[in-house]
C-alpha cells in the first residue's frame, strides 16, 4: 500500500508541474503581444506626427474646429471669423440702426424703435446667408483710412443707447454667427449695468460715446458740448478700460460747430442719422439705415435696396 501511495504522489507532482509550465507559457504569450501592441501603437503615433518621444500621446485635432467649443461659449474679445477673402474694400459700407430689441409695452413712446426678437433673428439670418459679414465701427475705419483688409461683404451693426434688449437678446444672437455689434451708450441712464456692458465687450462688441445725457448737441453752449462729448468717453473709458474712438450724435441731431466740438474731442469717426450707406469721405457724419418695428425679412431687403445695398452685396462706389 505504501508503494502504491508513492506512486500517486509522484504523479500529482507532475501535473502540477505541467500546470505550473503552462501558466509561464501562457504569461509568456501574453507579454509578448502586450510588447508587440506597444510597439504598433508607436509606430501610428509616429506616422500621425504625435508624440513627444517619451511615450506620451498627442491630442488628435478635428477638422471640424466648431465641434471642440462648448455651445455659446466664447473666449474673450471672442470674434474669431475666418479672414479668408478679405481685402481692401474702399467703397461705402452699410451700417445698420437698431434700438431696442424686443416688443413695445402699451403706451411705449416710439414703438417704431422696437424690433422684435424673431425679426432681429431673421435679419441677421438673411444677411449671413447672403454673403454679408459684420465688422467693427474700427475695423471699417481702419479699412477706410488704412486700407486694411475687410471681408468682401462687410456690415457694422450698430445699437443705439443701451437697451436691456441688446444684451439679452441681440448678443446671443449675433454670438451664433461669430458677429459683433457696436454698441452706443448714454454714459448715464442706460439699462445695462456695468457687468452687462463688460459681458458685451468680452463677447467682441466694440464701445461708442452717445454722450452723457442725451440731449440735442445743437442747443448747447460750448462748455456743456464738451462735457457732453469729452467726459461721456473719459467716463466710458474710466468704467470699461477700453478705447472709445467713435461718437453717435443723440437724435441725430448735429451742426457744422457740433462736428468741430466732435473732432476736438478726439474721435475719430461720428454716425448720424441720415439715411444712405457709409462713406469714407464722411467720417464724422457716418450715414445709418434705420431698421423699424414689424418690417420684418421683406421689408429688411427693401430698406437695403433703396439705401444703396442689394442682396448680392454692397454698392462699391468706386
């Protein structure tokens, strides 16, 4: 029985043992293909042009450069269009007059300032798809005067006297086509508080003086014009730490002796009232399309026509 025991025993050795060779094989095999999977993968790193030869791999980059930024999130001064076509563009420009954006309460006085948000939206629809893109007061007098590139189609956008509407509404809107907007501000008495102003500009939107108090620059002794158009922009540049090189006469309201005071202010561009498109044989008395209530799309491209800008573009005036 004893011999019998042995017999046993010996054989349960070698199978363990047998059992134990088959496990290194198999960690053996293993290894081995981890090896040869490291080493394919540094061969595609390599043949991409990643890796920084410590084994680390790169990001790998999309064409499609839209789909890596978070939904309606911008980085500061956040217009960053494709300059691709631009070029001196000498002729007059359109800029475009709007005021508020949303829809008048009963009783509002001058509801034909009010464009509601479904138009706004529809206006600045249409002109992206026509072609137009929109600039800078700055960039337009940069074109003009230093004859910078400018897109082929070029439009400023500009907002009257700082309405809740503008932040609220027009901001967002202009933000989905990578726009920015100018924005004309009372240096007291506007809706925006000062972070909604600072919001704006972050989001690309250039600052202008509309003066202090709003009045009609023709009625004002000389002291009080130059309060009203030298320390409305100290006051906004103070507030926002940013340039303010351009001035909207309040009602539209000016006179050879108010466009003197504007320059001796220091600006160096003025918008008006005055119906037509923009030239840079007028820098201080810019010509505006004003956009009403309820014209909505239609009208919008009729009131560009008769202005002198048609659907395929802007006229050149050269």
């Amino acid at each position: 029985m004893e011999g019998f025991g042995d017999d046993e025993r010996r054989r349960a050795e070698r199978r363990q043992a047998a059992r134990r060779a088959a496990r290194r094989r198999r960690v053996a095999a293993i290894s081995a293909l981890a090896v040869a999977v490291l080493a394919l993968a540094a061969v595609l790193i390599a043949s991409l042009g990643g890796g920084d030869g410590k084994g680390s791999a790169p990001a790998l980059s999309t064409t499609n450069e839209s789909a890596k930024k978070p939904a309606q999130k911008k980085p500061s001064a956040a217009i960053t269009v494709s300059r691709l076509g631009w070029k001196p563009h000498p002729g007059p420009v359109p800029i475009l007059m709007y005021h508020v954006i949303g829809e008048p309460k009963p009783g509002a006085a001058l509801p034909d300032l009010y464009v509601s948000v479904d138009d706004f939206r529809s206006q600045v629809d249409w002109l992206d798809a026509h072609g137009y893109q929109a600039i800078t007061q700055s960039q337009l007098e940069d074109g003009w005067r230093k004859r910078s590139p400018l897109p082929p189609k070029p439009i400023v956008l500009t907002f009257d006297d700082g309405y809740l509407g503008q932040f609220t509404d027009a901001m967002p809107i202009l933000r989905r086509h990578d726009w920015p907007g100018v924005l004309n501000l009372k240096a007291t008495g506007s809706d925006l508080n000062t972070g909604e102003v600072r919001k704006m500009i972050a989001a690309g939107w250039e600052l202008a003086s509309h003066t202090i108090n709003h009045l009609d620059l023709t009625q004002l002794d000389p002291t009080t014009l130059r309060h009203e158009l030298a320390d409305s922009r100290a006051q906004l540049r103070r507030r926002f730490h940013v340039a303010v090189e351009d001035f909207c006469y309040p009602a539209g309201r000016y006179d050879a002796s108010v466009v003197a005071a504007v320059r001796r202010a220091g600006y160096r561009g003025a918008t008006t009232t005055d119906p037509g498109l923009a030239s840079s044989s007028e820098l201080l008395t810019l010509k505006r399309i004003r956009i009403n209530r309820g014209i909505g799309v239609a009208g919008f491209v009729t009131v560009l026509r008769s202005a002198g800008a048609a659907a395929g573009g802007v006229a050149t005036g050269e």
